[in-house]
C-alpha cells in the first residue's frame, strides 16, 4: 500500500494549509480581514509554500513506497 501514515499526514498538513490560504485570499479580497491585514497576509505567506512543500514530500514519499 502506498499511503503511508506520513504522507497521510503530510496530506492533512497540505489541506490544512490550503485551506487557509483561500480563507485569506477571500478576506483580503473583502476589502476588511477579521484578524488584520498584516496576520492575514502572515498567514497567507506562510501557507502557500507548507500547502506546496508538503504535498510534493507527500507524493516522493507515496512513490517511494508504491516501489517497494
């Protein structure tokens, strides 16, 4: 099996982090962010490459095991 409790995670972590990455495109959109636009612009910032990092390592750790 190829989905391992790892990339299982790293999965979650993925979504988790878009997730947040819409909810603050859609609030700095709105013109008014509940939390600010300097944390809703952190946050942003900072799940767009966890969202990208985790879901490559989520794929080469799937291949890796699909391999064996």
């Amino acid at each position: 099996m190829y989905l391992t409790v790892k990339s299982g995670l790293l999965l979650a972590i993925c979504c988790v982090a878009s997730i947040a990455m819409v909810g603050c495109l859609f609030e700095l959109g709105s013109g008014v962010p509940d939390l600010g636009q300097t944390n809703t612009i952190i946050i942003l910032a900072a799940s767009i490459p966890t969202s990208v990092v985790s879901f490559i390592l989520a794929v080469k750790d799937a291949r890796a095991n699909l391999e064996k």
